[in-house]
C-alpha cells in the first residue's frame, strides 16, 4: 500500500489526500509533526531531502512535491481525470492549480511564516503578511476561473479536477486561519462549498486527519 | 506567430524561453518592463491577472504560469520531449522542477523582495532573505538528482528536459545576482555548463534579449 507521508495542516499534503481520495487509491497516513521539526530528522530527509511534506512512498520510490505526485496520479489512474483533454484547457487548469502552489502557499507555509518573524515583524505583521498574497492570488484566481468560462462549481466543471485540489485548501487556510471572507470570489466561495460536500474532500480534510488535534 | 510576454530578468519568463527554443518554435518577444511597473498596466492585467510575467498568446488563448506552458508546448510540439515516457520518470523530473518554481523562486521575486524591504530589511537583509531560501533550495536539489541517479550534465539525462529549464535561470540568478558559488553542487554545477554551451540556452539567456540593457 502507498504510504503518504502527511502533516494534518500542511496544505501541499491536502492537495495529495484529496487527489489520493478522487481516484480512490488505498494509502495509509505517516504523520510528520511539522510543529515540532520531525521533517527535519534524518530519516525523514533521507526520504524528503527538502525537509517538507508530502511525500508519497510507492514501491520503493520516494515521490515528493505535491503536483508532481498529484500528475503522477493522474497518469498512473487515469480515471477519474484530473485534466481535461483539450491541451488548452489542460494548460488553463495548470496555470490555476500554479496560482496557488507557486505564488500563494509558499509565500505563506511555515517556514516562511518564521522567516518573516525573523525580520522583526510581529503577529498581526505576519498575518497582513500571509492575508496580503493570498487576497491578491484570490482575485488572480477569481479573473482568471471567470475568463474561463467554465460551469461550476468547480474550478473548471462540475467535478473537480487538480486545480481544485490545489484550490480548496488554500480556502480552507485562508478562512480557518486568516479569518478571509470568500463573499468577493463568487467562483472560489461556491468551490468551496461544493468541496465541503463532496465525499473525497471530507476525507482529505485536515480535522479527519489522524493526526489531528481532538476537538 | 506566438506572442511571449516577457522581461528579460525574469526567471519565470525565461524559463519559458528555453522551452520554446528547445522546441524551435517561431516566436516573438513582447517586453514588460517589471522594473518600470508596466506589468500593472490594466491592458496587460487584461492578458494576466497576477499582472505576472510570462504569458503566452496563441490562438487567441493566453496562457499563464511557466510550467503549465511549458506543459502545454510539451503536449503540443512533443519533440524534443521535456518530459520521459516512464511516470516515475516523470515525477522526478516534475518535483525538481517545482523545488525552483515553488520553493525558491517564489520567494525571491521581485513583488516578494520589495515586501521583505517593506518589513524593514535593508539591501544585505535583502539578499541573505534571497541567498537562504536559494541555498537551500540547491542543496535539496543537488540530493534529489544524486538520488534519481541519472548520468549528466543536464539534471537527468545527456539532453535537457523541463527540470533544466527551471534550474538553469535559477543557477543564472544565484551566481549573477547573489555571487552564489555552485562548487559544493557539482551536478548542478555540470548543468549550468552544459546549458552555457548549449544553442537553446543561449539564445534564450537574459543578455541575449531585445530589452536587456546595453552592455
């Protein structure tokens, strides 16, 4: 059985449970307690020389990076697709799974996060901090689901694909942490009410995970 | 003839460059000037709502986010592939590409670096914020190609493929704006000769460009 290594908060491995559930593929969750620095042992790097989560343990291979694991999915269970076939849609869904994963999450994981403390900024610096990318990337998000074109209440269908797996977790961060209202993207608020009810996100979600903290 | 939407600094534009010039493709450069903020501009906001460099015009579509252009030119002109054929291939060629484009790059930016001067850090916090998140980018690198085990100079084979076409900006960048030294990264020392030597590269490198100051 696959083994992904996870951390309940981490968004980059929310991405990958949520992909792991829409395809229906066995896997079983190793906790890696970002909180208290377990990436950054020894055996963890071995597996992950980036100290980050996820990574997924698959026959032997090490896969890391949660879009790479994620295509590689899609590749290896093609069904259901995660991509459209039409090579410009594909390139469409890409560019909006990127938003996220290039210019939003990084800017606002952890490390970075104590980085910025590192530079004198306080709390509530930080928090501006984090809101700012993520309100710019969102109304990014929001121009660019509208120009294309698509139905919902997905990104780009009625059924979700990898662009709303990079998407719903980052609303769900953007509103359980930053307190941000999704009422200015129509598109991103009805995303995420349709993941909110949809078997595979309820499952990824970061409170079903183990390690979770008990409410 | 396609339209690249382009700075000549700018590591994701270029990036896209290299594909295009791998690929052979005819197309031609429309210069934003980031430093002059031209980016902002509501007609290029229209093309790009991240108001982010690059995107591509073809067909009336406009495509944004390198790697999902770089996807797309890979779908649509396969040869010389970017990609391998075996999916786990795939994958670590995938995940050395995002270690560049969403865990060093993005933090190093020029939208990202003018906030971190906003945060009160002055030009040498400027550039050891930068040089840290490049470092450890390169050394996570180093190990991930050591592990794939591939034989050289490009990051996993004799031809270059989509990983090199994000590293070799970043190993531009790194030496030319940090005085990063690649020696303790002899593989990726290896690639940033070979793609100094190689028709694609050239043509694509910043200095090679129509808005690139006069030396």
């Amino acid at each position: 059985m696959m083994t992904l290594w996870s951390y309940w908060r981490s968004g980059a491995a929310h991405r990958v449970r949520i992909a792991l559930e829409l395809k229906g593929v066995a896997y079983q969750i190793a906790p890696v307690d970002l909180r208290a620095g377990a990436q950054k042992a020894e055996d963890y790097r071995a597996r992950n020389p980036q100290a980050l989560v996820p990574t997924l343990e698959v026959g032997g291979h090490r896969l890391t990076q949660s879009l790479a694991i994620i295509e590689w999915l899609d590749e290896r269970y093609p069904t259901p697709p995660l991509l459209p076939d039409d090579p410009i849609a594909r390139a469409q869904v890409r560019a909006a799974a990127a938003v996220v994963a290039c210019d939003v999450h990084p800017l606002g994981n952890l490390r970075v996060l104590n980085a910025v403390r590192g530079l004198g900024a306080d709390e509530a610096g930080v928090a501006s901090w984090a809101r700012g990318w993520i309100t710019s990337g969102f109304e990014a998000l929001e121009r660019l689901l509208e120009d294309a074109g698509r139905e919902g209440p997905f990104a780009f269908g009625p059924e979700p694909g990898l662009a709303d797996c990079t998407i719903a977790p980052q609303l769900y961060a953007a509103q359980d942490r930053y307190a941000i209202d999704l009422a200015p993207f129509p598109r991103l608020a009805a995303l995420d009410s349709a993941a909110q009810a949809h078997p595979a996100f309820i499952a990824a979600h970061p409170l079903s995970q183990p390690d979770a903290p008990e409410s």
